[in-house]
C-alpha cells in the first residue's frame, strides 16, 4: 500500500514562501495603487472645480463693480446673473472640503442680504466683497494644498 508522507505546515510555508511572498506584493501593490488612484481622482476633481469657481467668482466681482459703480442693473449688473453666478459656485463646492464649502455658504448667505441694495450702498458693496474675497483665499489655500 502507498505511504502518505505527513508535511508540516512550517515545511510547506517553507517549500511555498515565493509564492506566499509574491501574493502578499500583489495585494499591498494593489491596494495601494487602488488607494492612490482614488486620491489622484480626488485631487482632479477638487482642481477643476476650485478653477470653475475662480472665474465664477471674477465674473460675479464684474457683476457687482457694474452694479455698485455704472448703476446698470438690467446687463452686465444684474443680480438676477449675480445670483447665476453664486449658485453655479455653490453648486461647484460640492466636491470640496467642508471649509470651503463653508466659505461659499457664507458668500451665499451674503449676496442673499446684500443684493437687494448693492448699487446704492457702499456697505453692502464691501461686505459682498468680502465674501468673494473669502472664498478666493479658501480656494487658493486649497490648490496650494493639494498633492
């Protein structure tokens, strides 16, 4: 009769370990790469919308400068495309960070109060301005963050 010959798990941990070894690299290599490709997407994604929102942002500085100084609130300074403008930027934070999200919140609850007197009073001017001002700084602080 035959003779079953006993290997013990160390010998065959031994007689394998190349084949354990190189499964052990495939899986750490491809969680990794997996990982890394999430994070490059990511990055992309944050990128892109951080420079909609830039021009977005400048093009709502042009409408409130026609607003607040030509008074031409059926064209180029109409809050009606101011309005446009900040939802579009609202809508774009959605793939940031919540600290910039937060700073187009902010602009948004803003130009909602300041509209309505912005061709006429300097205040309102300024304090929207500081809104777009804020959110500027917060998308700038994030491309420079990014990897």
């Amino acid at each position: 009769m035959g003779e079953k010959k006993h290997i013990s798990l160390k010998s065959q941990i031994k007689n394998n370990a190349i084949a354990l070894i190189s499964i052990i690299i495939a899986i750490t290599s491809l969680s990794y790469n997996t990982w890394r490709n999430e994070l490059t997407e990511d990055n992309r994604n944050q990128r892109y919308a951080a420079f909609e929102i830039l021009l977005k942002i400048n093009e709502l500085q042009q409408v409130v400068f026609y607003n607040h100084y030509e008074k031409d609130l059926q064209y180029r300074g109409n809050p009606r495309l101011g309005w446009a403008y900040v939802l579009t930027i609202q809508d774009l934070a959605m793939v940031l960070p919540d600290s910039s999200v937060q700073s187009v919140t902010a602009l948004k609850t803003t130009w909602d109060q300041y509209w309505p007197t912005l061709h006429e009073d300097q205040a309102s001017k300024l304090a929207v301005e500081l809104g777009i001002d804020g959110v500027r700084q917060e998308i700038l602080s994030l491309l420079s963050a990014l990897q």
